[in-house]
C-alpha cells in the first residue's frame, strides 16, 4: 500500500481529495487540516507522499514543508492557486524540495475536482517512486555583473534544454553556473503552465548572472542569453531577416507536453546544423525530447543526459540514455561546466 497525507484546511477540500485518492487501488489515504497537525501524522503514519495545500492557519505549507524536507525528507506534492502570488509561492516551494505541483483551479469544488483529479491521482502516482533530497536551497548570493556580449551571430549555436517534473529548482542551479560570457542562447522547454512561466523567468533572471526572459513575441536571439518557453504553448525556432528567433506558438496537438522539447529541438535543427546544437535532457516522466535529440545526435548534434542519482523522475534522461542519443550523462552538477566546456573548446577551436 502506498501511504498519503493529505494536508488542506478546507474540511470540504480534504474530503474530496481523500476519498479521491482513497479509490485508486493501493492507496491509504490520511488528511491532516494544517502544518503542524501534518508533522505529527507525517512522524507517525510516514507517509510516502505528502499532498500540501499552501495557504494554512497555524502552520502554512510553505512551513510545513521546509520542516518535512529538513526532517524527514518525502516527495511532496503542492496543491497551489494559480495567481501570480500563488505562482510565486509555489516556486518558492519547489527550491525548498516539492516534487511538483497541481493547480487549484477556480470554480465549484466538485468541478474543480474533476479538472484535476487525472492529473493529481498521476503526480501522487509517480511521486511514489520518485528521488527526494533532503535540502533546502540556500538563499543565493548576488549574480555576478552580467557582461555585455558583442559578437557576430552567424556562426552561433544554440544550446537546448528539455526538463519536466523536478525542473524548476534544478534549473535554479544550473543557470546560474553558466558563465557569463556564455557565446550561445540558451532556450528552456520546460513542462509548466503558462501561469507560472513568466514568473519563473523573473525569479531566474534575478539568479542568473545572464539575462533570463520568458518568450511571448517574436524574439531575437542573442549570445549568452536564457529563454524560457512559455507554459501551455511551444517555442519554436525559426530564421526571420536572417536573424535566429523564437517564437510562442499555440501548443501542437501531435505533441502530449507542452511547452514541447521535441518541437523545439526539431525547429532549431532546421535553423542550425546539428554540430551546432547542443542538446541536455533533464528529470522528467516520459520521453519529450529523447526521439528528436537522439535522431539530430546522429547528425552531429552533441548531448548530455542527467544521470538517475540525480533525477527527480529518471525518464526523460533515460529515454534518451536507451535509444544511444547521449553523448554523456552527467550528475546535475556538472552539466552546466561540461556546456562551458564545449563551447569554450569550439570557440579556440574557430581562432586556431
């Protein structure tokens, strides 16, 4: 039996969810009204998933969960709003160790239910078997000045990141190792709504000691720049005037994530040839992006995996991993340096 603690202080709210969850095979399903009535159950019933709402009396989820990942570190699942504040909150609970989150979408409680029951009966699913570290993100120090990048961009690549299901706060720390100087853009799919993907740019940007923006319009690509696809749609990559842009674009049918690493991938390598592409496929359940990254590494397209010790949810990676598409795997750590790598080679490369 898988063990669940569901942590709501509206009665109502934890009635529906438990008995939701109460109904899949496997489950055994608690509830818990606030923080500190959780951290007493969470000691007692050791639960191997926590679903915790966000705003709570006497001990809020934020609290509640920086407690739980200090102590007795479990997949955590956030049940959040979906204001710019909620937004806000929930990143902040990813960085101290969530797994994930599920909107709290407006409306009656039995339609809102229904919109989300799918997909938190599959969160909880999947956070059984999931990897938690027990950490909490320290509070970063100032970004570097960001330097001025003035080069040509004829000769530019671009560097492609796919991540799902423990994404935001891994990103937190890859983005912000990336030098400065970085020649390439750097362009983000990452699975989120469209709710959350500007204010995740935003707290990006203020980490980053490159400029970090999420895309909306036509955008211009320049050196030593991160963007970041906005949720509920794609980005894709297209030449306008000669100039490498991306673009949002309404997310394609033919694609079950979005915003979708292989649309991205498949519209850079039509821009850019493959030896100029780097690809890095991050934690994430199911397989966006391996198919497309591991036909373009056979063009010459160069590709990290994220190693499973590592991962959050090791499927994205290891789909990649399996069809032969990766030219390394790498422990999150080292990802950013190994992309320092291959462009600083590329670049005395070109001067020799």
């Amino acid at each position: 039996m898988t063990r669940v603690l569901v942590v709501d202080d509206s009665a109502l709210m934890r009635r529906h969810l438990g008995q939701l969850l109460q109904q899949q095979p496997g489950f055994d399903v608690r509830t818990a009204r606030n923080g500190v009535e959780a951290l007493s159950i969470v000691e007692d019933f050791d639960p191997e998933v926590v679903t915790l709402d966000v705003n709570m009396p006497e001990m809020d989820g934020i609290t509640c969960l920086s407690r739980i990942m200090v102590g007795s570190p479990r997949p955590v699942i956030m049940v959040s709003s979906i204001t710019e504040q909620g937004a806000e909150t929930t990143l902040q609970a990813l960085s101290l160790g969530a797994l994930d989150f599920v909107q709290k979408p407006g409306g009656t409680i039995s339609l809102s239910l229904d919109e989300i029951a799918a997909q938190l009966v599959a969160k909880v699913k999947m956070a059984a078997g999931a990897r938690v570290r027990g950490r909490i993100v320290a509070q970063p120090k100032a970004p570097p000045p960001r330097a001025i990048v003035a080069r040509g961009t004829q000769e530019m690549g671009l560097v492609l990141l796919g991540v799902s299901t423990g994404g935001p706060a891994l990103l937190e720390t890859i983005l912000p190792a990336l030098p400065a100087t970085l020649p390439w853009p750097v362009l983000v799919a990452q699975h989120m709504p469209s709710s959350f993907t500007g204010v995740f740019a935003r707290r990006l940007d203020a980490l980053c000691g490159i400029t970090v923006q999420e895309v909306r319009a036509p955008t211009p690509l320049q050196p030593g720049n991160v963007y970041i696809a906005r949720g509920d749609a794609d980005m894709i990559v297209t030449l306008r005037a000669g100039q490498l842009t991306a673009m949002s674009v309404p997310a394609g049918e033919q694609y079950r994530w979005h915003p979708s690493v292989t649309r991205l991938v498949d519209s850079a390598a039509q821009c850019v040839p493959a030896d100029r592409l780097i690809g890095v496929l991050l934690t994430g359940m199911g397989d966006d992006g391996a198919e497309a990254m591991a036909r373009w590494h056979r063009q010459g397209m160069r590709t990290i995996a994220q190693d499973a010790d590592s991962s959050a949810v090791f499927g994205m990676p290891h789909e990649l991993i399996r069809r032969a598409g990766a030219n390394i795997v790498l422990a999150s750590d080292a990802i950013a340096g190994q992309i320092a790598r291959w462009l600083t080679a590329g670049r005395r490369a070109a001067a020799s």
